[in-house]
C-alpha cells in the first residue's frame, strides 16, 4: 500500500533563510508526487508535482522539489523564506491505475519569523 | 469565475440530522472527488466519481452517500450526523479520464462541519 511520511509536523524558519520540508514515500510501482500548500481557512492549491519527467521540480513562488527513488523522497525546498509562505504543507502520492486517488502526508506547519 | 466552488462554507448542526454539502466545478473536468480534513489536519479521500460513475469509494460509513446529477456537480449528503463527522470537507476535481493517476486536482474552499 501507498503512504506518506512528512518529517516535522512543524518547522520554524527565518525570514530570508531556507526552507526545507521533508517528504518521504513508499509505492510499489512509480509514483506521482505531489506538494500542496493550505493557508489558513483556504481549499489546497497545487505546488508543483513529479509525473516522471525531470527528477528535479519547478513550482510556483519559488518552490522546487527533487524526486529521488533511491531515497525514496520528495523534499520541498525554497533558497528564501518569505513570511507569505507561513502555511500548512502537504505531501501526497498517487499511481498509476489508482484512479488518481491522492494518499496524503500528515502536514508540515511553516512558521516563517522576521 | 471560482474554478471549484463548495456550499456551505459552514454548517453547524445537531447529532442525528440530516444535512447536504454542494459542489461545483466550471473547469470541464470528468473527475470529482470527496476528501475529508479531520482536526488534526489530516486529509483522507472518501469518493471519487468520473462521469457520474462512481470509481472511488474508501471505507466511509453509509451514512454518507454522493451524489453526481451531472459531471460538473459532486453532492455528498450525511445522515444521522454524528460528532465525529465534524469536520473540513473537500471538493476536488481533475481532468482524469483514463485512472492513469498524475493529474493535478483542483480544490474547493471546504465546508466546515460542526455537529453538536
């Protein structure tokens, strides 16, 4: 069975300073990965995803992940913290034949502080 | 124009009513989807449907029952509400049509549950 493995249900960074947010999977057949962002009282919008193509992801607002299947792991990172960037993040793995079904990650809650 | 539009954005109501939650989508996608965030944040699909079929149903108690009139509306109606359904309920939809998976969903602002 799928699952998701986020590392840190809360990470606390420095305005300016990286952010990185650790996701880690397990999938019998290869996977598409998933980042979203939730800010408070909002749905999730789609950060960037992995679907086979380059092993190293460009999001939107500056983001980026890297799929590595030897780790098994997509961590999120972003060179330069801004304090919009203060939300909860999610991980979330599908495959193939899944029906798109989205396995979620337990949340990673970025506090970015002046 | 709201892409994925869900309503209520609140709903407050006793143990053992009945209640419906409404979702849109005006982006021409062939799949909906049900997920619920429970208090701790965590997120757990419930139903998906792909052209009013079902193709997803998780182990949801059958108080719960979608209901797709149409490709673009996903309505997910609960009975005997109970206090453990209080919750974030969420719409989303994709372009999926073949189950091949990788497709971006796009989601509802949410539905906020609270029953006393």
């Amino acid at each position: 069975a799928q699952s998701v493995t986020q590392l840190g249900s809360h990470v606390s960074v420095s305005e300016g300073a990286l952010v990185l947010l650790r996701c880690n999977y397990s999938s019998s057949v290869p996977p598409y990965l998933f980042w979203y962002v939730q800010y408070p009282n909002q749905g999730l919008q789609l950060l960037l995803k992995y679907t086979s193509a380059a092993t190293l992801v460009k999001g939107i607002n500056g983001f980026e992940a890297e799929f590595k299947k030897s780790e098994t792991s997509f961590h999120l990172t972003k060179p330069s913290a801004h304090m919009s960037d203060a939300a909860e993040y999610f991980c979330a793995v599908s495959d193939a034949g899944g029906y798109n079904k989205l396995i979620f990650g337990a949340g990673t809650r970025l506090a970015v502080h002046p | 124009d709201t892409a994925v539009s869900q309503t209520p954005k609140y709903l407050v109501t006793q143990m053992g009513n009945d209640k419906s939650i409404k979702c849109e989508q005006n982006l021409g996608h062939d799949t909906m989807y049900w997920y619920k965030q429970d208090s701790k944040k965590f997120l757990k699909i419930m139903f998906s449907y792909n052209n009013k079929e079902l193709i997803i149903n998780e182990t949801v108690p059958n108080r719960f029952s979608p209901k797709s009139p149409d490709k673009a509306h996903l309505n997910l109606h609960i009975n005997s509400l109970e206090l453990g359904d209080s919750a974030v309920y969420f719409c989303a939809s994709s372009q999926d049509t073949s189950g091949r998976g990788g497709d971006t969903q796009y989601f509802g602002p949410g539905t906020r549950l609270t029953v006393l």
